[in-house]
C-alpha cells in the first residue's frame, strides 16, 4: 500500500517534471505576446494578440500551411493504409522469407534520412521528380511505413485468436476479418500510429529542405526557419511564427488524445 509520503513524492516528482516541460511553451507564448519593437512600451499585462496576425502575413504562413496540410494528409492516408495491409501480412500470415522482408523494411527505421536523402535526390532527380510534391511525400511515406508495419504487426501478432478464428468459420477471407474485424477493435492503436506518423511528417524538415527549391513548395517548419532568417531581432514576431506552425499538432493531439492514450498503454500492457 503507498503511504501518504511515498504519494506525497510523487506528486512532488511529477510536478516538478510538469514546471519543467511547461516552462518552455510558456516561455515562447509570452515571447509571442510581447511587443514586437525593441524598447516599445506598453503596460507589462499588455497582449498583443495581433503578432499572431502580422506573422501569418509577413511570413507566408498560408502558403506554408496548406502545403504541410497537403504532404501529411497525404503521408498519413498512404502510410497507414500501407502499415495495417503490411502489419496484417506479417503479423497473421506465414510464407516464405517473411522474417527477411520484415527486417529489411525496418532499415527505415533504423537508417536515418540523413544518410540516403543525397543518393535518394540524385534518384528522384534522374527521373525528373524534384522540386514536386511527390519528392516530399514518397520518401516519408517510405519511413512512416517502416515504422507503421513495424507497430501493427505487434498489434495484429497479440489480437485475439479466438475472434480471427470466428470471423474464418463464417466465412470471412483475409480482406474482410482485417478491414471488418480487427481494423475497428484495434482504433486505439491506429489512431496512435496516426498522431505520431501526423506529427513527424509535420515537423520534418530536412526532406522539404532538399527536395524542393520552389517557395510554393515549402512546409511550415522550412516557413518558419526562413522567416528567422529575415526577423532576426523580431523575436516577438518569430515566436509567434513558432506557435503557429506548432498549432496544429497540438489541436490533432487534443483532439485525439483519448485514443492516443489507450493504445500508448495497451502496447505497454502488450
């Protein structure tokens, strides 16, 4: 049984872990919040709001935005289509070099972007696909899916036999038992996978950085770093940018935080 102190500390402990994890994001907000001009006065509570509105304009953010909306919805539907298919494979069926194929796809993981993305934009290059959009999509697809098959072939190897085995004696092929059987009860691990694969597309930067040149083609993290270079003692307005492009991935976090959670703590438990 834990005593008061032994509850006490941990309490003690995770608040302390909180300050520290908080104390940054509070630290850009009221950066964010201040004014923008170096000496500029004003009342010390004063918020201005309008930063926000003056770095969306100054910056491009707009364009930035929807092509980041565009590279990870895009990464995301493809990649977790890919995954669940291949984890499914891997992870209930059994045939000839499987356990070769499943480690050859986890070098995705294993092998940073920054070791192929030279040899991989020369490729992409020799057949015309630089400077695309399909130069930023294909390559974090083929890491999001690395990790992907990765996660649901745990998820798909520790479902319920029993369940599969009901769903094969009425009648049902490999096609219907994943996307009617284990597809709906493995959400919580889905939706996991979603989040993260959604929040690494959304910050990754080097990919964009190398693969396209054109000023339409930019995602919000390369926005943001080239709106450094032209606000550098705009640290108001720069802070500003920061929240901005880090917005949406904390509303996809809030929104499907309840899922996340769940299948955070049922692949521990697993």
């Amino acid at each position: 049984m834990i005593t008061r102190s032994e509850r006490t500390l941990n309490y003690a402990v995770l608040v302390l872990f909180s300050v520290i994890a908080l104390f940054p994001v509070l630290l850009i907000l009221s950066t964010a919040l201040s004014p923008d001009e170096i000496g500029a006065g004003g009342s010390a509570l004063s918020l201005e709001f309008g930063n926000f509105a003056e770095a969306w304009e100054q910056g491009n953010f707009g364009s930035y935005m929807r092509t980041s909306v565009i590279v990870a919805v895009s990464v995301v539907t493809l990649a977790t289509l890919f995954s669940v298919m291949a984890g499914y494979a891997f992870g209930t069926m059994q045939f000839r070099g499987s356990e070769v194929i499943f480690y050859l796809i986890l070098l995705g993981i294993m092998v940073p972007a920054e070791a192929l993305v030279v040899a991989l934009y020369f490729d992409l290059r020799s057949v015309g696909l630089t400077n695309t959009l399909v130069a930023i999509v294909m390559p974090q697809v083929a890491q999001s899916v690395a990790f992907g098959t990765f996660w649901m072939r745990a998820y798909f190897r520790s479902s319920s036999r029993e369940v599969v085995e009901a769903a094969r004696l009425d009648g049902a092929g490999h096609w219907r038992t994943l996307w009617r059987v284990l597809v709906p009860m493995g959400r919580p691990a889905i939706t996991t996978m979603i989040v993260l694969m959604f929040m690494w597309t959304w910050n990754e930067f080097l990919i964009p950085l190398v693969m396209a040149t054109d000023e339409s083609l930019r995602t919000a993290p390369l926005g943001l770093a080239f709106f450094q270079g032209q606000y550098t003692a705009g640290t108001s307005l720069l802070a500003a940018g920061a929240v901005l492009v880090a917005l949406p991935v904390v509303v996809v976090y809030l929104f499907l935080q309840r899922h996340f959670i769940r299948g955070m703590v049922e692949g521990v438990a697993k």
